[in-house]
C-alpha cells in the first residue's frame, strides 16, 4: 500500500521499506536545533545521562541558535546563554549562532532556512514547537522537549509514532489580499485547535504552490496550534531551487505515492478565502476580519517566525506606504538577514525600513522573539498592561505577549498594517482596491 | 505499577496552554539545579486567569492537590519541559484529561515525570476542586469519594512502559533502540 510524504520520510529514517500509521519507530535524526529556553535543560539532561565529558552524537548535527531572551538586562537569561556558549565550546559545534556576534541571527526558525539546514527528505527536531515550520522544504520537522533532546544529542536517535496524515488542499490562485497566515486560521478555525492532533497536516494545491517559500513557511509553522506534529508540503521546483542556494549537502526528494491513505482529504477554493482574525484567547476563535470592524486596538505587532519575514514585511509595507499609523505599531524582524533586507528591498525607491518609519512605527526592533512570547518585562513590545493588540505571530493564549490583561487578536501582516492605520480591526481590501 | 495515590482534585477545563501553565517570564529557570526546579514549582498554574482558583498558595512550593483533572487539549502550546517539570516539582503525580497536546504528554512520558491519564468520561464537569480521590495506578480505576463513584481510566499503551521505566533513558536501555 502506498505511505504520504510523512510516512516514507520515517520508513526511510527507520529503515523500514513501509510503516503504518499508529507504529512506532526508531528513526535517524538529521539536525537537532535547540535555543536559549530549552538548550540549558537540554545540556543538562544529556550530560545527566551520558557523562559530564560525553560527546554529541555528531557536531555537525547539532544546530544551537540563541534567540527568545537576548536583549534583556534579565542575568538568569544571560547566564541560560553562557551555558549554550560553553557547550558550543567543549563540543565544538559547528553551527552556533552566538549573541553578540556578528554570528548572530534571530529567531531558529527562520535562521534554520536561512543557514541552510533545511533539505527535502530528512528528520528535523527541535525543542520549540514551531520546529514543523521547516516541513515547508518537504521533510519531517517537529517540536520536542528537554529529554528527547536529551537523548538525542547521545543517541542520535528517538522513536515516534507513525502520524496519519490529513491533507489541505487550495484550489485555484489565492486573491491579492489573502496571505498564507489567512488559510492557516481559517483552517484551524475549521478543525479547532486539537483538530489535528498527533497527526500529519499536508497543505497542497496550486494556492499553495504559487506561495514562495516564506509564505509556505507560515502554513507549517502554525499546524501546532491544530495540535498537529508535523506541517509538509510536498517538495517543487522552487522548494529544490531555494535549498540549494543554501546548502550544499545531498538530500532525497521524498513525495506522495499516489495511491497514499490519508486520514483525511479537504479541500478549499482559494478564491472563497477572506482576511482572516483568530480572537482572544484561542488561534481557533476564528473571525473575519470584516465582521470585527468595532474592535478597537492600542497595538499592532508585526514579527516573530510566523509573521516577521521579508514576505510579511513586504506586504505591510506595501499597504502602510503614504500612511500613517494611529496606534502604537511595533516592527521585529525575525533575523538580521531580514532587518538588512528591510534596508536593502525597496518599493518606489523607498526602502521597506523607511516606509515602517515614515509611517510612524515605534523604531524597528532587533532581531529576535521579542514580544511574541511576552518574555522578560523589559522585552521590546511586551503587552504590559489592557492592551488589546493585532498581531501576526501564531498564539494568543492568556498572557502569551505578557501581561494576562491583556487581548491579543492573530492576523496576517495585510490586515495588521490596516488595523494599525485606522487602530481599529480593518479588512486589508479598504487600503488595497 | 503498584500503588495508589489519594489526594485532592485540582479542576481545570479545556485547553489549557503551557503559558498559563508556566508563564515564559520563567522559562529562564533551569529545571536541572534543584532550587530552580522547586521554584519552577512553586510558579505551576500560576498562568491561569485571574479570576481562578490558585493552585499553589503564596509563599508555597508545592500544591495540597496531587492529581489534576482537566478537559481536552492539556498542556497545548509551546515544547517547553518546564511545564510538566513545574507540575512534578509541585507534587503533581498524575493528570487525568479528556485528551493531551502530544509534546506535553510525550514530555510527561520521556521524562518519566507524570501520568499522563485520559479518561473518556468527561470528568471536569463533575467534580470540584478539593474534592478526595484515590487512583489505584494497577487496577486503572478512580475513585470519587464524595460520591463513591469509580471510573476507569483508559490505558496509556507503549507509554505505559516507558514512564515505568522512568523515562526515555531507561526505556532505551533495556528494549533497545531498533
Ligand atoms: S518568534 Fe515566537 S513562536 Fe517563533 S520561536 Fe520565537 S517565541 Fe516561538
């Protein structure tokens, strides 16, 4: 019987010539990432069980980025980073992207594309749960936590359970105002946000595949809020073309074989799909953004791995030209090499960078998590107090930006730039025909 | 598994995410020194809205309710360990929920720190904080005692045995890695 993209990537993983969905196994890694949050527990898990002077698996492997609590004055945060500096060190890691550095990058999940650790074919994990964004290149990618991390880092191994695959499909070309963050919500909207639990989410058809590969990015880095394990779109021309710009390590396209089960097959006309809103508290309070013309905002929030990409950027600065913002507008770009595109990429002659401070943004952040995860209380955008803010990052759990009081309402990057303009919730097609 | 646990309830209702179970201003503390991990304790459910019950009491570092009982989604949101670490570290032994996000509950079982139980009947509608149970972990049932009702719990398969290993470690020690 034929296996989906997911399940062949594992047989191959565990060499196996078929699995089945509900099977356990044993399957190969190929990178590890782990960050400032969870590397320290990590660290110390591995050498619980291994031995203080155990080494990793493989040094090449490992892929250790430092990014949510970086610019803080918080010591313990500092001190979180000194443990990964050191561990970098002794195992003398080849990929360590360190603070202060011009090594730096910003957020793992957009640096791990950028780096070039993303290739069709193989198994990624991670110890963020964000980690399916890189299932957009066509590989096995999921969040874990600090002992499987653990574990690997010796092992160079995990079992898993084999997930089914439920499968998204986009007919027909996406309409200029939508953006990939609007079929996301609408789907977990759709599906609630256990909808896809322990299971395998597959976005495909041509709305999907005429997105680039950030936009792609944006479908796989929220299939955790549907409770799924992994996001994967099948690899094409232009997933092949971008990793071999940035990397130049072997891989294997793996894809469907065409009489693949799934557990379940939906398909979506893109012409149908509107701006989509997911309320306070939960990424599947879905809304349009049309229907929420009274609610009134104190922030906009444009960053973070799912919305603070040169395509989100690009398409907020494409509505915010010639205007001004009425509230309180933050700008994070997720890595340097996005903020030095901010400067290099313009629009009429204008750089993206100038057009978010003409329109009057409150600066433009260093690279980095910053606020999408609330953070240390001087983190650059925190929702200290009853502020309600229009975002496009990926949670708005109670108190997921800071402070419990506050609301937080999730939308694409067309429909933040519109919010943050009239400081109401505004459907991006009044700023677009 | 041969033994039981009895305590308090602590009720919860559905999805409740890994910031309200610890917050991220915490997540800087590191679960393997043991005084941040009591710490990281000591701040378990403090994330939840402020118009709940709170779990642990001012100036504690470990909750009077052994046993949390919730609806679906438990533990949905973000990887960190630290969620299931500040639930142990606060003297959870086991979760009883209609359904778990599967990081939390793989984090719970890999890590060997709690049981990760579901139960098909939706408990958190009938019971109420503070109330006594006892969980007998061999025969798998429940006991409410303020109603002397007993439910069965349903059985946590493979993971069963990982946890009664104590985790990933062991559990890989002894089957093997194949
Ligand atoms: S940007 Fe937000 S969601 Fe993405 S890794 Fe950082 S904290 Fe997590």
């Amino acid at each position: 019987m034929g296996m989906t993209i997911t399940e062949k990537i594992l047989a191959n993983k565990s060499k196996r010539t078929t699995v089945q969905p509900g099977e356990n196994v044993w399957v190969d890694v190929d990178v590890l990432m782990t960050h400032d949050v969870c590397g320290p527990g990590t660290i110390g898990v591995f050498k619980e069980h291994f031995g203080s002077d155990a080494k990793i698996w493989d040094k090449e492997k490992v892929v250790i980025i430092p990014d949510h609590y970086i610019f803080t004055a918080d010591e313990k945060s500092h001190r979180n980073v000194d443990i990964l500096r050191d561990f970098a060190n002794e195992q003398s890691l080849k990929y360590y992207y360190d603070v202060g550095t011009s090594n730096y990058k910003g957020v793992c999940h957009v640096a791990l594309v950028e780096e070039g650790h993303t290739r069709p074919g193989e198994v990624m994990f991670g110890t963020d749960s964000h980690t399916c964004t890189a299932g957009a290149f066509g590989e096995f990618a999921t969040g874990i936590g600090n002992t499987e991390a653990g574990f690997i880092m010796g092992a160079g191994k995990l079992w898993l359970k084999v997930p089914e695959t439920m499968k998204f499909i986009f007919e027909g070309e996406l309409p200029p105002y939508v953006m990939a963050k609007d079929l996301i919500l609408k789907i977990i909207g759709d599906i609630g946000v256990d909808g896809a639990t322990y299971r395998s989410m597959e976005f495909s058809g041509d709305g999907v595949y005429s997105l680039d590969m950030e936009e792609r990015m944006t479908l796989c880095n929220m299939v955790i809020e549907a409770g799924g394990k992994n996001g994967v779109i099948a690899p094409d021309e232009r997933t092949l073309d971008f990793v071999k710009k940035r990397s130049n390590k072997p891989f294997e396209v793996v894809l469907n074989d065409e009489d693949a089960k799934y557990h379940s097959v939906k398909a979506y006309r893109s012409s149908e799909i509107e701006p989509m809103v997911a309320k306070p508290h939960s990424p599947d309070n879905k809304a349009l953004a049309r229907e929420l013309k009274d609610v009134k905002l104190s922030q906009a929030y444009i960053g973070s791995c799912t919305g603070g990409k040169m395509a989100d950027f690009k398409a907020a600065a494409r509505l915010l030209k010639g205007h001004k913002v009425s509230i309180k507008t933050i700008v994070v770009p997720a890595t340097k090499e996005v903020e030095e595109g901010l400067k290099s990429e313009t629009i009429d002659g204008t750089s993206l960078w100038d057009i978010f401070l003409e329109a009057g943004t409150e600066g433009i952040g260093k690279p980095g998590c910053q606020a999408c995860l609330g953070g240390p209380l001087d983190t650059f955008g925190r929702l200290n107090q009853e502020e309600i803010c229009i975002s496009t990052t990926n949670r708005n759990f109670p108190g997921r930006m800071g402070s419990r009081q506050s609301q937080v309402y999730l939308a694409s990057p067309l429909t933040v730039a519109a919010s943050a303009i009239t400081g109401r919730i505004t459907d991006p097609r009044e700023y677009m025909e | 598994m041969s033994d039981k646990v009895t305590g308090k309830i602590f009720v919860l209702g559905d999805n409740i995410d890994t910031d309200q179970i610890i917050p991220a201003q915490y997540l800087n503390l590191l679960p393997t020194d043991p005084e941040e991990r009591k710490k990281l304790g000591s701040y378990a459910l403090v994330g939840l809205p402020k118009n709940s019950l709170s779990f642990i009491e001012e100036g504690q570092y470990e909750a009077s309710c052994p046993i949390i009982i919730a609806g679906k989604n438990f533990g949905c949101g973000s990887s960190r360990e630290h969620a299931p670490i500040s639930l142990n570290a606060a003297g959870v032994r086991l979760i009883i929920a209609e359904s778990y996000s599967r990081i939390f509950f793989r984090n719970s079982v890999n890590a060997g720190l709690l049981y990760p139980f579901t139960s098909s009947k939706r408990l958190c509608d009938e019971m109420k904080t503070g109330e006594e149970v006892e969980v007998d972990l061999d025969a798998k049932t429940f006991t409410h005692k303020p109603s002397g009702k007993v439910y069965h719990l349903d059985s946590l398969g493979d993971a069963e045995t990982i946890i009664q290993c104590g985790g990933i470690f062991e559990y890989a020690k002894k089957y093997g890695t194949n």
